[in-house]
C-alpha cells in the first residue's frame, strides 16, 4: 500500500519487448505485464486485482504468462495472484519473508473494506539476487526490505528498467507505518540497493507516475545528500 493511487494506463514498446503498465484495484497498483514479442511469453507483476483486465490485457497481445511477480504482500498487489495462477498455470514468486503478512490478509481486507481474497505460499521463493528472464532479458531480484520486511524490486540491466513496488515512488517513498515495516531499513535499501543504479535506469513505482533513478536521487526529498 503506498503513497500515490492512481495512475494512467499505457504500453510501451522496448524492442523487442512489450510493456503494458495499468492500475488495479481500489488503491490503484500498478500493475505491469512485461512479454518478448517474439515468443509471446510474458511475466505479470503485481495483479493484485481485475484479473479480469488482465486477461484482456494478455489476450489483446497473445501472450502466455510464464511467471507471476509478486513485490511485496500487500493485498493490493498480491490480492488476484492465486486466481490469475489458478487460470493460467504460471508459478507465483514472493520474496519468503512476507510469508506472515499472507497470514493476515483478513485484516488487510478490513483496512480497506473489501473480500478477503483467497491467498497461498508462493511457489518460488524471490530471494535476493535471484535470477530471472523477463520478457527475454536478464532480470535480477533486488531485495529491498523496509516497506515490508520481504518488498523486492526487479532490475532489468538491458533496458536499464526498475520494477520498484512500493519501496521507491516519484518524489517519495514506500510507508513504514503498517506491519513489517521499517524505516532505517528502506533507507538503507534504498541507498545501498537502489541508487547505486545508473541514473538513467527507468523507474516504475508501485503506485503513479514512472520516474528515473537520477531524478529521484536529485529531487526525492527522502534521498538527497543520501
């Protein structure tokens, strides 16, 4: 749960890949549908809701969902994971350590007054440093715990692209007022993970509007003089 809701809709091309980033849910995550053109196989990050659009989305582009990506385990970004598995097949990633908030997904229901959402223990483990192709490109698992001690971001170096959940936003940072959060530690991922990237590595937040590495080091009040 982060700091800005809302954002717009759009696609954008990174030959040869197709990136398809749309809000979902109440607190309008952002959720990103990454593919390699030729194969058609995609990577979902975050759906935590409208799974339904989801599936138009993939349908729209013909792609076969390879692997689900999940940041952190917020309802709003883990909240359809299990329905979006259970229709197509693909394996849930989740960083272990946020295990425990899976267990309180009532409570997380009631923050926001919505269905409780059927959840389940991750298939792979999104450990650090952990290995991925993503839409045909090396990716690699950042763990960046202080949102929430298991938050992860994905770093593709190819496209120099940062899939950044809710640890870094536009101008601000992921909360560290909920469960599992912590704010010495955000800013230590922060500064040793996240700004040790090149400047011009494209930033897309979990909420809102995308950024760069390089803007956020000289504007983000949170990380100046960092």
């Amino acid at each position: 749960m982060g700091w800005f809701p809302g954002s717009t809709r759009h696609s954008s091309l990174i030959a040869p890949m197709i990136h398809e980033i749309f809000p979902v849910g109440p607190l309008a995550c952002n959720c990103s549908i990454l593919a390699d053109e030729i194969s058609r196989r995609a990577t979902v990050i975050d759906p935590g809701a409208d799974i339904d659009t989801i599936l138009s989305v993939l349908k729209q582009h013909y792609l076969t969902v390879e692997q689900i990506i999940i940041t952190h385990a917020h309802i709003d970004h883990v909240g359809g994971a299990v329905r979006l598995k259970r229709l197509t097949g693909a394996p849930i990633y989740m960083n272990q350590h946020d295990l425990p908030l899976l267990k309180m997904m009532d409570m997380q229901a009631g923050w926001l007054g919505v269905p409780v959402p059927e959840v389940s223990a991750p298939d792979v483990d999104a450990s650090d440093l952990l290995a991925l192709t993503i839409a045909g490109e090396p990716a690699k698992v950042l763990h960046t715990p202080g949102h929430t001690e298991g938050s992860i971001c994905l770093y593709l170096p190819t496209p120099q692209l940062l899939l950044a959940g809710d640890t870094l936003f536009a101008g601000s940072i992921g909360r560290t007022d909920l469960p599992g959060g912590d704010l010495r530690k955000i800013l230590r991922s922060l500064k040793e993970r996240l700004l040790t990237l090149p400047d011009a590595t494209r930033v897309i937040p979990g909420h809102g509007p995308e950024t760069t590495i390089g803007e956020e080091r000289e504007t983000n009040p949170f990380l100046i003089n960092s």
